[in-house]
C-alpha cells in the first residue's frame, strides 16, 4: 500500500497525478524537483507489490474519477459502509 503524504507542500498526489493521469490536452508535463522527487519515491512504493499495489489518497485529491478510471485504476472509496 502506498499512502499520500504530504511532500514540500503538496499531497504527493499533486506531483503525480499529472505524470500518472495525463489529460489528453495536455501536450507535457513540467518535470520540476520537486516533481521527480516524489516520482522517485513513488516508484520504490510502487515496484514492491506483487501481486496488486493500492494508492491511498485523500477524496478531493481526485478531481476527475472518471479519467483515472478509464486509465486502468479501479477507485474504492472506504469511507461508505457497505
């Protein structure tokens, strides 16, 4: 499980969104410091997984379920009961 963090003032989610879920307009992505930072860390959380890798977020850290949806992500909210 990789769990969002607060990094240099952001959700670490604000770096990575945008490398990970690329809106189709947009043309590229700004590889600041700060934002291949967070890719690095990123990538140790994410290459440990075997079998399934689960990326906790916080709700309004998701602006648009429907395009990270469409790039393979299955989003579950834990915050409803069953």
């Amino acid at each position: 499980m990789y769990i969002e963090t607060a990094y240099r003032g952001f959700n670490d989610s604000h770096y990575l969104f945008p490398v990970l879920f690329p809106q189709d307009s947009q043309k590229s992505t700004k590889l600041n410091r700060s934002t291949i930072e967070a890719m690095r860390v990123a990538y140790v959380g994410f290459s440990r997984p075997i079998g399934l890798l689960c990326y906790a977020v916080c709700k309004n850290s998701v602006k648009d379920v429907e395009h990270v949806c469409s790039r393979g992500w299955e989003i579950v909210d834990i915050t409803k009961s069953n």
